[in-house]
C-alpha cells in the first residue's frame, strides 16, 4: 500500500490490526502514526484505549500484553511504538502477529532501518496487516512532491518557485512541510505561489539564486552571472559553495546528456534530463552556447573546485574568490 492509500483508508475508518512503519523517510512514518493518534479515538475513548510505548523502554512481552487487551467502552484500543528500532529482536512479536486482534490497532514506527521483506515475520505482517516502506524521495522528485503537498491544500506553485524552494530546502519532508505551511499561513486562500511569495516569507532571493545564476550562465550573460556570484560570495550561509558546484554540477551534467540525445522534442528531454518541461527550453539555450568539448571542460573544472572547496590544493584562497574564479573559468 502507498503512502496515500493508508491515509485514505484511515479516513474511511477502513482500519488493519498492525501497522508496521519503517525506512529512511521519517516524515511518511509520523504522518501516519499521529493520524491514528488523533483520528481513531475519540478525546473520551483516549484515557483507557491508547497507549503509547518507546522501543528503548519496552520489549516485545510487554508489547504483546497490551496488545492482546479488549477496548473499553470502544470499539478499538490503539498501541503506537515509538522508535520500534531500537527494540531488541523484533521479529518475537511474529506469535501475535499470527493471531492479531481485530480490535487493536498496533502500530510500530521503526524509522531508519527496515525489516527483511523475504523473511516469514515481513510476509505475515503483510499478510495479517500494513507493511509500509518510507523512502527517501531522490531530488528531481522534490519539486512535484511540493506540488503535490500544495494541492492537498487548495494552494498551486509555478515551476521556478518549486524548483527554487527545492533546492534550497533540501529533501527532509518535514523541513520542507513545515516552511510550506509557514508559507500557506501567509497567503489567501487558493493562492498561487510565486518567487516574490517566497523570497518575502522564506527569504530565499527571487533574484540572486542558483537558477537565475545558470540561466545567466546558460545564456552566457558576464555581468548578470557576475552579480549573481557576487551576491554569493557576500551570502556564504545563505549560498555555501559547496551547494553552488553540487547545483552547477547537474545543470551541466544536463547539457551534456542533451548534447547526446537523439530526440530532442519537448517531452523527451524532459523525461531524459529528469526536469519538468517548463524548463527544456533553457537546457536547448545552453546547449547552443556551450558545445561538448567545452561542457566536458566545465565539468572538470567544477571538479577541481570542489576540491579546492575542501581544501587540497588551495593555501589561502577565500571561498567567495574560488567562487569568482570558477565562474569566470566557465564564462571563458
């Protein structure tokens, strides 16, 4: 089951005596949990049929026990496992596993590790309720799951301010969720979010920012790109270098995978270089001012400069003047 088909069941009341939550991406495995912790129970049901245990302070007996309790005055009991992780020899629960009870719903979040899937405890915990994997989302996939996340909430986001918030924000869900919904306080209903929306919540600038700095590098604009980096070089928390070669890395790895495409309609790119179609026509753009020797040559130079970054090979150098260097190594 995904991510979405456990939350539409739950709201449904459609419920599964275990729910196994593991993986890397913690943010899927809370939202789930705190669902059931708010939703299943009501405020009066609570004090006698909800419990909430920690791997660290519990073991499997006494897990079981509570689980093999009958509600009172309720339909339901709920047992949550917080950091299940850490409880020794998991897979001893599999004796109740075998023969839930219909009206307790246990659920253990085990973040940051998972389970064998092959093994007989994963198969009856499939069989007998939810087993669900949270992954960790890859970059390219962050900007739709902004969109995603803003359209649960009646609120839509243009592609640069997606792709902007992205990168900056990195891949942890509940960074990201929190700054959207700081971003959704402040905004009408229904309303479309804009780079001016977030450069006056978030304070991320509409102006001076990684993709106006390769558009201005796409396009080969000295002065524009200049005062990009500039800008960056007076900003190091904002603008770390590290992040800057990381980002000018996969725009020209881009170029370079376009160079050697076969279709080059709209989609196809599109699809080829991982970026939303909005977004192909700056790719062409660069393309056409900078060939593959050149975009080869580029490449190498990020290299050398993400060495430079850490160290090896440069004395004295501050990172705003490695900055100024690459850039101008690219330009020219």
């Amino acid at each position: 089951m995904t991510f979405e088909d456990i939350l539409n069941n739950l709201k449904k009341k459609i419920y599964h005596p275990i729910y196994f939550l593991m993986g890397e991406e913690s943010y899927f495995i809370d939202q789930i949990s705190d669902y059931i912790n708010q939703h299943v129970l009501t405020d009066a049901e609570k004090g006698f049929n909800q419990h909430i245990l920690y791997g660290k302070d519990t073991d499997i007996d006494t897990i079981i026990t509570y689980a093999r309790r009958f509600p009172m005055m309720s339909s339901h009991q709920v047992i949550i496992v917080r950091e299940a992780q850490n409880i020794k020899k998991i897979e001893e629960l599999e004796s109740y596993v075998k023969n839930p009870l219909n009206s307790t719903i246990l659920v253990l979040n085990y973040k940051y590790k998972t389970i064998d899937k092959r093994k007989t405890f994963s198969k009856l915990i499939g069989q007998k309720g939810v087993l669900f994997e949270s992954k960790k989302i890859y970059d390219n996939q962050l900007p739709d799951w902004i969109k995603r996340y803003l359209a649960t909430r009646n609120y839509t986001i243009v592609p640069q301010a997606s792709m902007l918030l992205a990168e900056y924000l990195g891949t942890d869900l509940s960074k990201v969720s929190n700054e959207l919904d700081k971003l959704i306080i402040s905004l009408p209903e229904n309303s479309q979010i804009t780079p001016d929306h977030i450069e006056k919540n978030i304070g991320i600038s509409k102006d001076y920012n990684i993709f106006e700095l390769q558009n201005a590098l796409g396009e080969r604009n000295v002065l524009k790109s200049n005062q990009i980096i500039n800008y960056f070089s007076a900003n190091q928390n904002a603008n770390p270098f590290p992040r800057t070669i990381s980002s000018l890395y996969q725009f020209f790895m881009k170029i370079l995978t376009y160079h050697f495409l076969e279709d080059k309609s709209q989609n196809a790119v599109a699809s080829s270089l991982g970026v939303h179609p909005f977004f192909v026509k700056s790719y062409i753009a660069a393309a056409k001012q900078y060939p593959i020797r050149k975009v080869v040559e580029i490449i190498s130079t990020l290299r050398d400069f993400d060495m430079k970054s850490k160290g090896l090979g440069n004395v004295s150098s501050s990172a705003g003047d490695l900055q100024k260097e690459m850039i101008y190594k690219i330009l020219h």
